[in-house]
C-alpha cells in the first residue's frame, strides 16, 4: 500500500488476530550478482567476484536463512541466473505488443536500465524433513511509474526453490 508523505498515521490494536513482531531496519550491501547482468567481455572477472561475493553472503548464513524485506538494490535469487528486473522489462514490452526478440547474446541490449526493484522478500525455509522448500518475491517496476508514483502498474515475479 503506497501511503504519501504527510499522511496521518495511527497504530491499530493487535486484536485483529494478527501476531505483532518487532520491525529492525539494518544497511547491507546490494551488488549486481544475476548472470544476465554480467557481460563477460566487459568483465572478465566477473565469475570470479561474483563467486567471491557469494562466499561472504554464505558465510554469515542470514542473509539466506532469516525472513527478510530488501528494499531497493539489486535483486537477488538463489541460483544467479536470471534477474526479474530484466524479465519484468521483457514481460511488459511483449504486453504492449513489442516483445524484444531473440537477443544476439544475454546482454545484448536492451538492459533493464528503465525498471527497478522496488522489493524483495525471502519468506526464509519450510524445513519438511528431508524436503527444503523456500522462495523469494520480488515488486518490480518501471521508473517512469515509480517517479509518477503509478504503483497500480507494479509487477510481482516469484522464484520458488523445492522438490
């Protein structure tokens, strides 16, 4: 819900049947780490930083085993393959009936310049056993929106990860 600047704001009782939790906000780092994204002529070292990358975020596991809201940044999924940015671009072009074609390459333009994440959410694991199952949501949306503040016209992608 986009609530403007200046609105009035009020706390509801919890007696709605929803738990209340504590809201903690913290600053992490947001890097391009999606394939699609990476030309490979332009950065030959890209596999290698993005490997790099990956062991720190793993190496301090909350950033994939805690529920969490990123706002802004780059977006971020489990295998690095795909960027729903890019795949929110190709999915409103092929609406507006011009679909952007076989690319010559995965980084052939266009880029994903004109659209932004406005979130992310990771839900965290449902641990069934030997059965893992996670996923993550993402709300993207193109910029000349977001500056006009059309938030009707947001998309929302989602990458599930489980059996």
């Amino acid at each position: 819900m986009y609530v403007p600047a200046g609105t009035p704001l009020d706390e509801r009782p919890g007696a709605d049947g929803h738990e209340r939790a504590e809201l903690r906000l913290r600053y992490d780092v947001s890097l391009p780490d999606n394939e699609v994204l990476i030309d490979p002529v332009e950065h030959p070292h890209a596999k290698e930083l993005r490997q790099a990358w990956s062991d720190v975020l793993y190496e301090d596991r909350h950033h994939r085993d805690a529920t969490h809201l990123q706002i802004d940044g780059y977006s971020r999924d489990s295998f690095g393959e795909d960027d729903p940015i890019t795949a929110s671009a190709a999915m409103a072009a092929e609406s507006a009936g011009k679909p952007e074609g076989r690319r010559a390459s995965p980084w052939a333009r266009p880029r994903p310049d004109d659209w932004a994440l406005l979130a992310q959410w990771y839900g965290g694991v449902l641990d069934l056993g030997n059965l893992h199952i996670g996923g993550d949501v993402f709300w993207t949306v193109a910029r000349n929106d977001l500056e006009a503040r059309r938030f009707d016209r947001v998309a929302v992608l989602g990458c599930f990860d489980g059996p």
